[in-house]
C-alpha cells in the first residue's frame, strides 16, 4: 500500500463549549479555517485534539464531523489512542466506516509494553481494518520508544506506511532510513526539530503550532522540501520560541491558547488538564503577540 501523504497536517484542536461539551460546530470551523489556509491533512483527535479525554461516543461525533467538514479536500487521519488492543480495533472499524482517510496508531495508553507487546498490538489494530496507518512513536509522553526493530518486523504489514516521529533524537530518521529504505514514509512529529527532520528525510510535518500560525507552517515546510535553506531558517528561528512549546508537558494548553490569542479558537481544555494561569499564561501570551508581530514576510502572502 502507498500514500500520498505529504506536508503540513496540524494537529487539530477539540472545541469545547463553555460548559465543556463537544463544540461540533466551532471544531469544524477550526478545520475548515485550516484547510482553507492551505494545510496539506488533518490530524484529528491526537495529544493536541485531547483523545483521552472524550467519551467513546464523542470520539465518533468528532470524527464524523471533521470528515464533513474537510470533504476530500485534504485527508483526514484520526488518533487511535486507546487503554487496550480490543478498544483500538473497535474504534478502527468505526473510524473505516465513518470515512477517515488513515489512522495515527499510538501505543495502548497506560501500560507499557515489551516489544512484541507493542508490535502485537500495532499489528492486531492494522489487521483489522483497510485503512493506511500512521504509527506514532513520541517516548517522552507515552513512555514506549517504537525502535528500529519494531518497524522491520512490522514491515509485512502493508497498510502500516507510515510514522510519526516524535523522539527528540533526530538520528532517528537516519537510522530508519538506513535500515528500512523508503518503506515508510516519515512525519516530523515535534516542532522543534521539525526543520532537522525535513532535512533528514521527513516527508511531512505533524504539528501543533500550526494551529495559530498555519501559513508561516506550511511555507517553512515548502522553504526546506524546495533546499532553500536561507529562507527555512528565517522562518525556524523566528517561530522557534513557539515550536518549544510543544515540547512541554502543558503543550495542549498552550497550543489552546495560542489559537485563541490568534483568533482561531478557545483555550477551553477538559480535566485534567486547565487553562494556563498566572505567570505561564502570560508569558505564552506575550511569546504569540511578540511572533504575531514580528511574523516574517513570506512570498504571497499579503
């Protein structure tokens, strides 16, 4: 199986109202404002779009709404993030029905699995669906490091295509790629290493600061896959103070509030988690007015 995937593909928010229900109407305006700005996919319901904290059934509405809401004009992937391997089949056969493009296959939230654990469960979900997938290896939050390994064993599983690399060591994709060719395609999984990876072989960028500033995004993507290097670093350095914030633990929160700051959605959050507060909030306030304010000039763009 190939795909086609490429480019930028935010991680999309969930809205939420002020009572902290689904907000199905403002999650879709989120998406469509990203789409129309140009972004190449959607990811939807990954860390940034708050998975673990809806309800099964919310899971679906969401889904159902942001296919509705893109309409084939850039595909669609929806987070598989789920306590056990039964659940993640479960909502794999919904996700297939109900029109997603892919899936972004995480680890069993919660346990930490031997390797062949983990590879059983990566290849349980992807046996149960025709659907393309993305797996996603991001250590420092979920605790499992997908290695080298993992991946050739599961490279007989024809609709695995892809993986979202999140680990902060770049060697990473060199390491794959040397070991597995083009057998996957690779994503960028963190925003402050997203440039190194587009170097190194990343054939798209998953991001969450996208969200707030999606065209700065995607011509930082298009600078480096074109080797205009000058023009990339321009735009890294410039958006860098931002792209740290997704390495934090408070990242959903920021990214939240970052979108709100830029006009494109609320810093509502579900708990745990809350709206940043005090000190941090206003520091990652006055780090998005001060990108706003001094966003570099990109061609096209008015």
């Amino acid at each position: 199986m190939r795909v086609d995937w490429a480019g930028v593909f935010p991680a999309a928010t969930t809205q939420f109202a002020p009572d902290l229900s689904v907000d199905i109407a403002e999650t879709q305006r989120v998406q469509d404002a990203l789409v129309r700005d140009g972004v190449h996919g959607l990811i939807v319901m990954g860390t940034v779009g708050e998975n673990n904290s809806l309800l099964p059934e919310e899971k679906r509405d969401v889904l159902r709404a942001a296919v509705e809401a893109v309409g084939k004009r850039a595909p669609v992937i929806a987070g598989v993030s789920e306590l056990d391997t039964n659940r993640a089949i479960a909502f794999a056969g919904d996700a297939e029905k109900l029109g997603a493009d892919g899936l972004m296959l995480l680890p069993a939230m919660v346990y930490v699995p031997a390797e062949e654990e983990l590879v059983a469960h990566f290849r349980a979900v992807a046996q149960a669906t025709a659907l393309p997938i993305m797996l996603y290896n991001n250590p420092p939050a979920y605790r499992v490091s997908v290695s080298v390994e993992a991946m050739k064993r599961l490279s007989d599983q024809s609709n695995i295509v892809c993986l979202k690399e999140s680990a902060p060591d770049t060697r990473r994709f060199t390491d794959l790629y040397n070991a597995l060719g083009d057998r996957y395609v690779l994503f960028a999984g963190l925003d402050d290493v997203a440039l190194e990876g587009l170097l190194l072989g990343a054939r798209g960028w998953v991001s969450g600061l996208t969200n707030a500033f999606p065209k700065e995004s995607i011509a930082l993507y298009e600078a480096a896959i074109a080797g205009d290097l000058k023009a990339a670093l321009a735009i890294y350095r410039w958006f860098m103070p931002l792209l740290h914030l997704d390495a934090d633990h408070d990242l959903v929160q920021s990214i939240k509030l970052a979108e709100q700051v830029m006009g494109r959605g609320s810093d509502r959050v579900r708990p745990p988690r809350y709206p940043l507060t005090g000190a941090r909030r206003a520091q990652v306030i006055e780090m998005v007015e001060k990108a706003a304010a001094t966003r570099p000039k990109l061609k096209g763009v008015a």
